[in-house]
C-alpha cells in the first residue's frame, strides 16, 4: 500500500511538473510571436513616415544612388532599438528559465542528454537575441533572426516537457 501511494505520488508530482513546465514555457513563448507582429506595425509606419526619396549623386565620371531618409524617423528608430533590446532582454530570461526547469525535470529521470541539448539551445537564443539586436531594426533579415529565435523557444519548450515525461 505504502509503495503503491509512493508511485501514485511520482506520476502525479511529473505530471502537474509537466504541466507547470508546459504552462510555463508556453506564456514565455508569446513575447516571440508578439515581437514579430510588433516589428511589422513598426516597419509599417516607418515606411510610411520616412517617405525615402533616391537621389542621383555625380561623383566624378560615376554616378551613385543616394538614399535619404526624413529626420522625423528619429524617435521611430529609438523605439524600435529600445523594443529590440527588450526582446533581446526577454530571450535570455527565457534560455535560463527554460534551462531551470529542464535541470529540474532532470532530478527524476537522470537525462544528461536533454539537459546538454538545452544548454546548447539556450546559449543559441541569446546569441541570436544579440545579432537581432545589433541589427539595424529596419531591415528584413530582423524577421528572419526573430523567426529563429521563436523556433528556438519552442524546441526548448519540447525539450523541457519531453524531459519530465521520459
């Protein structure tokens, strides 16, 4: 009887740790997908605003297309860098908590092997999170970064959840 309360007592502590882990890495996803949509309206209103004008300049025998921007895009930019920080900021609380549960899940099922994995995963979201954000954020390649970085969340979030449940 005791041994069958002790057993019962395992399933259900890596159950609701399953769940806890699930609910957990789940909210901590959204911030991603959030950033993506935010990163377009931004876009959106900058290529509204500047109203980029390309103007031929002669230097020399050559000529050279000049791209110039309105100043009024200024405070658009800072906006958009301090956003991009906060995503940056968001994906490394993120790797070392996802890190945390995974160590954590380790504690019953002994899987060296996950918890490695998860390391690497997470010491590749913040190396993405920082080239995304010493990025200019009006560039294309910024979607594609967080697109990754996003991915790279989920796999962790498998990854944590698999662990509890092996």
């Amino acid at each position: 009887m005791l041994l069958r309360n002790l057993r019962m007592h395992r399933i259900f502590t890596n159950t609701s740790m399953q769940k806890k882990s699930m609910i957990t890495n789940r909210e901590a996803v959204k911030p991603f997908i959030l950033a993506l949509f935010v990163d377009i309206a931004f876009l959106t209103c900058f290529s509204a605003i500047s109203n980029p004008s390309i103007e031929a300049v002669s230097s020399g025998p050559n000529w050279e297309h000049k791209c110039t921007y309105n100043t009024s895009v200024t405070p658009v930019i800072a906006c958009l860098i301090f956003y991009n920080f906060i995503v940056v900021c968001s994906a490394i609380f993120y790797s070392f908590k996802c890190r945390h549960i995974v160590v954590q899940n380790n504690a019953f099922n002994e899987s060296s092997y996950v918890n490695i994995r998860s390391y690497i995963m997470s010491f590749l979201i913040i190396a993405l999170g920082c080239f995304a954000f010493f990025m200019p954020p009006f560039f294309l390649s910024n979607f594609i970064v967080k697109s990754i970085v996003a991915i790279s969340a989920a796999f962790v979030n498998n990854v944590s959840v698999a662990s509890s449940v092996m």
